[in-house]
C-alpha cells in the first residue's frame, strides 16, 4: 500500500522471523563491519547503509558499534561509511511508510543524533571520518562529529537541510559546523543549499583534506594516514 522503498525485512513482513546472519570470513556482507591493525593501534569501522539512509534501527546498531570500538585499546578510529554514501542522514522511506510518521520521524532523528553524540564524546583517541563515498544533510555532520575529516577527491557534500521541506536541521550542527568554519560561513552554507565537491569543502575549511579519487586508493592512503597518526609525537597532545 506505500510506494516506498524498504528494507526487505519491512517489505516482507514474513522475513521478519528469518534468523540474523553470523558473521564469518571477510566475503560475508554485513552493514556494520569493524576490523583493527595489525599492531592494534588502529580500528576502522565500516558501516554500508544502503543509499546512505540510517533509519531507527541502524543508527542505534551504529551506536552500539561505536560503544564496542571505545572499548578497545586502539589510538585512533576510523570511521569509513558507505563507498557509494558515506550517509545521508535519517531514513525518509521508513519514516513515511511507519505506522506514525510523526513518532518514528522523532525517534530517528534522536537515534541519529545518539550516533553523532557517540562520536563527539569518544575522546580518549583521535576519530576520523574516512568519508569515502558522497554526504549529505545529517550525514555531512555526523562526518564533522570525527576530530578528522578526510575525503575521498571527488565526493560531493550536501551540508545543509533547507531542500528538505525547509527543515532546520539537528546532528549538533549548531556547534559542529561554526567550530571549522565561523558563525558567518555556516549561515552562508546552510542558507545557499549548493552542493560542494571534497576540494572546494577543504579549501573552506570545512574538511581537513582530500585525496586520491581511486576508491581503492584513497582506503590505502587513509590506513597509512591513520597509522601515522597513531604514531605521532603528539597524539596525546591531540587526546
């Protein structure tokens, strides 16, 4: 009866009693996948949500994952997201298609926001955002919760909220955006709702870098970026 796209197990109810896979070798597929270092100094969390929407359900498996890797004795998490999108935020479809779209929109949105708040709180090493395939609206800012954000050289950002339906927006954009760029850089980009590639958002300020356009090769250059800094003299200068 609703034209929205689903999880399977929400277009198919009778899925919904079908056993949850186990993980097992590295070709098993599965949303959230989290793997360290060899020396242990370095954990990359990888969560692939299909076209980058997180809906209740996920941003609160994401939180879990989040709380799992703080309990680790790494240096520095890297976050990697989707390689087609890193994430786009809430998850409208699940939210029209909901029983009450009001209750499931406010229950994403504070799931969403825990996820970002995991991040932000999760200080006693360097985080990163490896942000490997394109962002937008909450997405952006659950990237800048990191205390790194490196792009993948060609990544379009949509860091704002006004395209849809004109909505004011959350993800504690309020402090994580002014804290790179200034007050009057963050109206100017909530207001204008462009678009940027990765180049332009590290030129402003708004990432810390990009590089490599080659999927394959910006995760390289990323888990060498990432073991340097692990390593560096000043780590606990950044802690």
């Amino acid at each position: 009866p609703h034209p929205f796209k689903l999880p399977a197990t929400l277009a198919f109810p009778e899925a919904a009693g079908l056993p949850e896979a186990v993980a097992g070798g590295d070709d098993d597929w599965h949303e959230i996948r989290y793997r360290e270092s060899p020396d242990g100094r370095v954990g990359h969390l990888a969560f692939e949500f299909y076209n980058g929407a997180m809906s209740t359900a996920q941003c609160r498996r994401l939180v879990t994952a989040i709380e799992a890797a703080r309990r680790r004795p790494t240096r520095v998490l890297v976050l990697e997201g989707g390689r087609d999108f890193w994430s786009n935020g809430i998850h409208l479809n699940v939210i029209e298609a909901a029983a009450s779209p009001a209750d499931e929109s406010w229950d994403n949105i504070n799931a969403m926001d825990d996820a970002c708040l995991a991040l932000l709180t999760l200080t006693d090493r360097v985080t990163v955002a490896a942000v490997r395939g394109n962002a937008g609206a909450g997405g952006c800012f659950l990237a800048l919760a990191a205390d790194r954000v490196w792009a993948r050289d060609g990544v379009v950002l949509n860091p704002h909220y006004r395209n849809m339906g004109n909505l004011y927006g959350s993800e504690y954009w309020t402090y994580l955006l002014p804290r790179r760029v200034g007050a009057e850089r963050a109206r100017e980009v909530m207001q204008r709702r462009q678009p940027m590639l990765a180049a332009e958002a590290a030129a402003n300020g708004l990432i810390d870098v990009c590089f490599a356009a080659d999927p394959v090769g910006f995760e390289a250059e990323v888990a060498a970026r990432a073991a340097t800094l692990a390593v560096d003299d000043a780590w606990a200068a950044m802690i």
